[in-house]
C-alpha cells in the first residue's frame, strides 16, 4: 500500500511549509523528534527509535530531510508500530471486551468513573463531568 506524502509549498519562499504524511500535517520547520510526537500512537521514545533506525539526529528539521528518508521513515513505521485510527480502534475494541466479559475495569468504564484506583472522594472531577455529558 503506498501512502500518501504531500508537500505544502510557500510559493514566496520556495520552501516547504507543511508535509502530510501518515495521515497528520507535519509542520516542516519543527525538529524531527518534536515532528513526529504530533502523530497519533507515537511518543518520545518511539520518535527516538525511530530516529535511530533512520540513522538521522532527532535535532535535524524535518523540511531538511529527503524525500527518500521520509518513505524509509513511513515504512518503517507501517512496518512497526499501529498508529492513529488502528491504534484509536485497537483502544476502543479493548474496552468494548472490558465491558463485555462485565470486570470490574468495564463497570468503571460504563459508569464514567476512574477506572484505575484512583479515590474519587476529592479527586476525578473531569472523569465524572464527561460522565454527565454522556448521559
């Protein structure tokens, strides 16, 4: 499956203002490392892999990269990781089974509440606020 990579041009400049890859407007002028953190299923640590295995520093701005690395770079992470709408409906399934085989993790989920351990006495305002607006 060949992935879409699209190039925002700033026609005054000649230069590269944002880059779409991999679903998410990446904006060109940010560091690689901080670049890709902005796609969704990617963190520090995984942008920092990533970097490795590229063989680029994470300082280096991502408008300095070529069009070759940015395809190794989408295939890599096609490759490795699930990121975005896979990742969001991987997430989503996961709970839906929570709930499904009725554990103590789904009830919470249901009901709104913090599903971690947290107390709710003082704390979990914003849980139970979403939990308001739900119903």
């Amino acid at each position: 499956m060949k992935d879409d990579i699209w190039f925002f041009l700033d026609t005054k400049r000649n230069t590269f203002l944002m880059l779409y890859v991999l679903n998410t407007n990446l904006n060109t002028k940010k560091k690689l490392f901080t670049a890709l953190t902005e796609i969704y299923g990617l963190g520090k640590h995984t942008c920092l892999q990533l970097c490795d295995l590229l063989g680029v520093s994470g300082d280096r701005r991502l408008k300095q990269l070529s069009p070759v690395q940015i395809e190794h770079l989408t295939q890599l992470v096609n490759q490795n990781y699930n990121i975005g709408s896979e990742m969001k409906r991987s997430t989503i399934k996961n709970v839906q089974r929570l709930i499904k085989i009725a554990s103590y993790r789904g009830f919470r989920h249901t009901e709104g509440l913090p599903v971690r351990g947290q107390r709710t006495h003082g704390n979990s305002r914003t849980r139970r606020k979403l939990k308001m607006t739900r119903s």
